[in-house]
C-alpha cells in the first residue's frame, strides 16, 4: 500500500491502537505488511471502511468534535 500515503498512515493508526503490544499481534506493522498478516489486513480494511465515513458529505455535519 506504499502508493496511497493517507490510507497506509490510517491502517498504522488502527494497527498501532488495535495491536499495541506484542501479545496482541506478534510483529510491528512493518513486518505485519511484509508479510501480509491477518492483523494488517484488518486495520487495512478497516481504514478503506473509515474513509468512506470520513468523505461522505462534510456539508450535512461540518464538524463532529
């Protein structure tokens, strides 16, 4: 996922808040993306789920926080 910047910083987020430590998933979120573990492509798809959210029609609710 090297070419889209945005959606890869989302799944580190969701990975990193997800996974925190090593109990929880066994490697860091470069190697779970080497290698393609089951816990980075959770926190991928999770990320391709936000942005719909994230993007959907900012003029019916300009601001949540």
């Amino acid at each position: 996922m090297q070419h889209d910047l945005c959606l890869r910083a989302a799944a580190r987020a969701i990975y990193d808040a997800c996974f925190p430590t090593e109990e929880l998933a066994p490697v860091g979120f470069d190697d779970a993306e080497r290698y393609g573990t089951i816990h980075y492509r959770r926190a991928v798809e999770a990320a391709q789920k936000a942005r719909m959210h994230l993007q959907y029609d900012r003029e019916m609710q300009p601001s949540l926080f």
